[in-house]
C-alpha cells in the first residue's frame, strides 16, 4: 500500500506544479502578456523623454538669453526693433 502512495502523491504533486506553469500566477501566458505590456511601456517612457528632454532644451535657451524669446517674436508676431525698417518681399 505504502509502496502505491508515494508514486501517487508524486503525481499529484506533478500535475499541481504543471498546472501552476500553465494556469495559475506568474504562468506562461500571462508572463508573455507581462513583457509585453512592459515593452509599450518602456516604449511610451522613451517617447515621454524625448519629449521632456525638447522641453527642458526650450527652457534652457529662454533662461540663459532672450534670443530664442526675440526670435520667436519676430518669426510669430513681425517684432521689429526700433531704428529698423522692414522689408517684406514677395515671391
């Protein structure tokens, strides 16, 4: 009798692991549907760290001097100094 337990308990012990591989937490499926998540997450970060890094170039250039300021103002809103003539020239 002894001798019947000890492999049965073995399989029991088996089929609970194998069912924990395919089904249960941390499973193939859901693993695979983890690193994927994972890699469009990485990848919106990199996205957002261009984007904070542009951002962060912008508000470097406005703090160190006003040329950036002075060149948007002319290209946006026709800024011109004093003692300057403009010029418009059409094509």
């Amino acid at each position: 009798m002894a001798n019947r337990i000890v492999p049965a308990l073995l399989i029991a012990l088996l089929a609970v692991v194998h069912g924990q591989l395919w089904f249960g937490r941390g499973s193939v499926g859901n693993v695979a549907s983890l690193q994927h998540r994972l890699e469009e997450q990485k990848l919106r970060n990199a996205q957002a760290q261009q984007a904070n890094e542009r951002l962060a170039s912008e508000v470097r250039d406005l703090r160190e001097g006003l040329d950036m300021v002075e060149e948007k103002a002319r290209s946006e809103l026709g800024m011109v100094k004093p003692n300057e003539i403009f010029v418009q020239v059409a094509k």
